[in-house]
C-alpha cells in the first residue's frame, strides 16, 4: 500500500538502526509528544532495539489522557439531567472520573452517545429538538478544525439546542513546561506529526533556540520513527538546535491554513488545566466571546464537586515522563484495560494502554504483515 509498505521496510529499517548506533557517541534521551509514537516505538520494539544508546521517554501525547478530572465529572453531572444528551469519542467513555465513568453513568441510565465526529452531535442535535446535545470537546490541535466546523454548522442551522463541553488543549505549551524543568533530562523531542499537519512547525524554532533542544517532527510507521530519531542524534551530536521535518509527505512548515483560520475564528488560547500538569498557561483553547452561545460550561456551570484522584494511580507522572509505565505499583495489578485507574490505561494512544498490550509481543524486528494483516514486530530484520 502506497505511503504505508515502504514505512515498513525491513532492511530500511535496518540501515536506519545500524546508522543511529554509529552516529551516537553517547546516550541520548529524547521524547516523543504523540501517542501514536508510543504505540509504534513499543509495537516494533524500537525501544528495545535501541536500548543503552537512546533512552526514550513517553511524553503527555494523548489527549484524552490529559483531560482533567474536573472535566470529565462535569461530563458525567451534564449527562445525568434529563434534558441533556452527552455525545463523546468512544476513548471518553472508559475514561475514570472522581467517582466512576461516563460508561458506568450510562450503565444507570444517563444520556451518554459515541459519536464519531462533533458534526455527528450537530446533526443529532438537528434531530432532537427537545433534548440539549453536548458535545465532549478533547483532543489537541489536531481535532480542534472539525469541532469548529461544527459550531459554525449549529450556528447556520439555528440550533440553540447544541453546545460544547471544551477541553480542547496545545502541545507546545506542555512541552514549554517540561523543558522548562531543571529535573526534566529530556535532550530532544520527535514532534507530533499528526498535530504538524495542522498547525505547521514554524512556532518551534523559537522553541528549539529558547531551550537549545532540537525538534524533529516525525510519523508513526517504523521507517518513519527512524529517521525522526536519526535527524535528532545528528542535531545533537553536531551541536545543533534546530526543527527538522522527518514527515514531510504530510506536513509543511506552514501547516493547513485553512484550518488555522477556521480554528482561529471559533476559538482564542487560554490557559487550561492538564491530568498531570496542574494548570498550563496557555495551554488550551476557550470559545471566543461570539461563540459562547455554544458553551456548555456557561449554560451548564458545573458543581462546586471535590475532585478526587486514585492516591495509587501514577498516571501524572507517566504522562509528564518521570516514570514508565511498569514503574507504577498498579501496573498490570489493580490497573488494567478491563480495570482502569487512570487514563492511560485507557486510551488507544494512552502509554500505559501501550505497555500492557505490547509487553509480551516483542521478540522479533519483521515489518512484514502477518496472515491477519497485522506487521509483526520490527525486529526480526536485524
């Protein structure tokens, strides 16, 4: 399959490797800021394979992951009223809150939907006059353009029985933050690809000369997170701080300008609260003033509820990469995809949700599809 086999070659993959292990004089930490990356890192066993040349850390790559736990038990309290309806990805729903999950509220009853995309809730809504459809905003740059085609739709269609719960958060601040960190080791990041497509890289190269930390925006086939990790072992054993694009097949520095503009007409930064990281500045996005019809949390004010997080669950320090996954005690134990206690357990970009399924998978590098479709492992090919 075109852009997707040749990302997958064995022997490219190979020489990628052998080129990593030349190239680095010394151990190298890097962070990937996207949960797709962890999930490909570990899927391939890239990881392993690099093991005592380049130490990768798991960064706060999952949004659904950092959405706080104020947000989610405003969802469930929304989804509870008789005249609302609560629409969401199905990641949200798993999801644990102060006390339980949207899929345990609806399990008693509550008005809980999955839908697929915010302009699904805008035709729900269109649907079903009397009741008031939610739409549970999360996700980073990434997914923020079609939530902002859907208040514009609600807004041409007249709906004043539609609006959004936003939570709806910004990679480089979070980045900002850990690089900020005297404690953080953290000595180069592979961008979000998927977030680059939208946004572009161009903000990071003040980044990079502000922290003297390279960037390299990669994808998330094996080739591809071969090559981001090369360009950084270059840039940091040349000395160098600079942004380099490893995925240009979908990303210009630039990004998707009509996307920037549609965004930038619905929604203003503002500073928002992240699972892990406390407050953000400017970590998020806000509706701006002509939009807040369409704002949930000012026609909805939530509860003056306590938020409660599990004393047991790591999972702020696996999203903030002060620790892996197994290096917390509920790993595997009370924390599990069937028993979650935190998101990343979750999530199908969560680091935790990566560990558990992967962990006894890795024993060969073959790129190659299996009978069911499915690559094995990369590391067979070396």
């Amino acid at each position: 399959m075109k852009y997707l086999d040749e990302y997958r070659d064995a022997a490219v993959c190979e020489r990628l490797l052998g080129k990593i292990r030349a190239r680095a004089s010394r151990r190298w930490t890097l962070m990937e800021v996207c949960g797709g990356q962890t999930h490909g890192l570990l899927r391939w066993g890239i990881d392993d394979e690099l093991a005592g040349i380049v130490e990768l850390i798991h960064g706060p790559g999952c949004p659904v992951c950092v959405t706080p736990l104020e947000s989610i038990d405003h969802a469930i309290e929304l989804a509870r009223r008789d005249d609302v309806v609560l629409t969401s990805f199905g990641d949200m729903l798993r999801v644990p809150g102060s006390a339980g999950s949207l899929q345990d509220a609806r399990g008693v009853g509550a008005g809980v939907r999955i839908v697929y995309s915010p302009v699904d809730a805008v035709q729900l809504a269109a649907r079903c006059p009397d009741k008031h459809i939610v739409f549970f905003a999360v996700g980073f740059e990434t997914t923020t353009p079609a939530t902002a085609l859907a208040v514009r739709q609600a807004d041409e269609l007249g709906l004043t029985n539609f609006s959004l719960l936003v939570s709806h958060v910004r990679v480089q601040p979070a980045m900002e933050l850990l690089a900020a960190d005297e404690h953080c080791g953290v000595q180069g990041f592979l961008a979000a690809g998927h977030v680059c497509t939208v946004i572009g890289y161009e903000e990071f190269h003040a980044f990079a000369r502000r922290f003297q930390l390279p960037v390299v925006v990669t994808g998330f086939e094996p080739v591809d997170l071969l090559a981001g990790i090369l360009a950084c072992v270059e840039q940091l054993e040349s000395g160098r701080y600079t942004v380099d694009n490893q995925y240009s097949r979908s990303v210009r520095s630039v990004g998707n300008r009509d996307a920037i503009r549609l965004v930038d007409d619905v929604f203003e930064v503002c500073d928002r609260p992240w699972r892990g990281f406390g407050n953000v500045e400017r970590g998020g996005l806000a509706l701006r003033p002509q939009w807040r019809a369409f704002d949930a949390a000012v026609r909805f004010p939530r509860a003056s509820l306590p938020v409660v997080e599990p004393p047991e669950c790591r999972s702020g320090d696996v999203l903030a990469g002060r620790i892996k996954p197994p290096q917390c005690a509920a790993f595997g134990r009370s924390c599990t995809p069937d028993s979650p206690l935190g998101a990343p357990m979750v999530s199908s970009e969560g680091a935790c949700a990566a560990y558990y399924r992967y962990a006894n998978r890795r024993t060969s590098l073959d790129v190659t599809a299996g009978d069911d479709g499915v690559s094995n492992d990369v590391r067979a090919a070396t």
